[in-house]
C-alpha cells in the first residue's frame, strides 16, 4: 500500500493472518501495517498475536517468504510449515519452456491426486525421478522442498484441500485490493488500518454466520493424529498469508 509519511510517497506491507478456530470456522486472527515485509516485521507480527492469545498452532501455510519462515521457527516452533503448493507451482512454472510446462504441470498435479498419505509420496518421488529425466534442474529443486509441500499428509485427508495452499487467504487480498486501489494513495497508515479493518471486519463476521470451513470430526481426526506424535505440535490448523 502507498502512503505519505515525511512529505512524500512511501510503500509498506499490510500483513495478514487468518485461521481456523477449535469450532471448525474461519477466523481474522490480525493485520498490521508494517515499513516492509521483512523478518523482523513477521516476527513482531506473530508475537502481537501470540501476546494476544494465539495459542495451541498446528499447521501454517503460506508462501516461501523467508520472513513468515523465520517468523515461524522463532514465535511458533511446535508449529508444521506448508508451504503453499499454488506458489509453489508458479516457481515451477518459470523454470521451465511455455511449451513444457503443461506436461510438468500434469504431473506435477498428480501428486496431490492420490488417496492417502502413503501415496502422495510415492507419487512424488516418481514425479522426482520422471524430472531427473526431463527437467534435471527442476528435479532437485523440487525433491528439497518435498518436506514443506507435503506437510498436508500429516492431517486428516478431510482436510487437505482446505490447507495445502493459501488460496482462500489470496482470495481476501484480492478483495482488499479492489477497494483500496481505489484510494491509490493513502494519507496515512491510520488510514490503511481503518478501510482494510473495515474490509477485515465484513468478511469475519460473514465466516462465522457460514458453515464450519472444517469439520469438527476432521478437527478431532488431527487432535488424534497428534497426540499419536505424527507431529509434535498444539491442537489449531493456522493460516497466514
């Protein structure tokens, strides 16, 4: 977002986290407009939050954002990183010829196409070693970023969908975005807070006059999954964009 601040023209960062609460609905657990989107930013950000009663995180999703890593490993160590398959994909996408991208990306989508856990890896290893193949440099990228996208498969399949990218959350940016690209540039950050809190506010309370975003037999399925260790971790999926 543009602001004036000093007399002249300056750009900073609205950061944004969402979640899903105990019940099963979606929840705006905060925003703050900070100078840029750096590590030290998402880490004050995360520790307000906490500071504020964020507790018992499961899982967050976001992008490769060394800032929200670093912000994670810092404020939330017993939390699980997914990172967001939809950016990851895109980084895919740029690695390779137009014209071979829609073979990659076929296969590439077969991995989040199988029915368990078991599977999932098994199909990405394959995927792996038919890029070795076709597209070395892309195998090895990624092979190591296996861990961060698959985290999904350590919650219930029920769940998978709602938590393997960051897609619900870009769909509220982008709603943020229509209404303040209509002021272009703002005379302050008190004002940032006030139209974006604004927007924030309407689409809360329209989450929790929905249905659950997950189940409550899907929530108690990963409370179960964690208290057998599959990760030691708290008891909320959290999602942060």
């Amino acid at each position: 977002m543009k602001v004036r601040e000093g007399g002249r023209v300056v750009k900073t960062s609205v950061l944004l986290a969402t979640g899903v609460n105990a019940e099963g609905y979606r929840e705006l657990l905060g925003m703050q407009v900070a100078t840029s989107e750096s590590a030290s930013s998402w880490t004050g950000f995360f520790r307000d939050l906490k500071a504020r009663g964020l507790n018992e995180v499961y899982l967050v999703t976001s992008d490769a954002h060394l800032g929200i890593q670093h912000a994670i490993s810092d404020v939330l160590p017993n939390a699980s990183w997914q990172r967001c398959r939809t950016h990851f994909a895109k980084n895919l996408s740029a690695m390779v010829p137009k014209t071979q991208w829609p073979t990659l990306s076929a296969m590439f989508h077969t991995i989040f196409q199988q029915p368990d856990s078991e599977s999932v890896w098994s199909q990405a290893k394959e995927v792996v070693a038919f890029c070795e193949q076709k597209f070395p440099h892309v195998a090895d990228y990624l092979e190591e970023a296996l861990d961060e996208l698959l985290a999904f498969t350590n919650t219930p399949k029920s769940v998978w969908k709602k938590v393997w990218s960051n897609n619900p959350t870009e769909r509220l940016n982008r709603e943020i975005r229509r209404r303040t690209d209509v002021v272009g540039i703002f005379p302050n950050r008190d004002a940032i807070v006030r139209l974006v809190g604004a927007v924030l506010a309407e689409q809360h309370d329209d989450w929790i006059q929905q249905n659950r975003y997950m189940s409550l037999t899907s929530l108690e399925q990963t409370k179960a999954m964690i208290t057998a260790n599959v990760i030691d971790a708290d008891t909320t999926t959290k999602e942060v964009a």
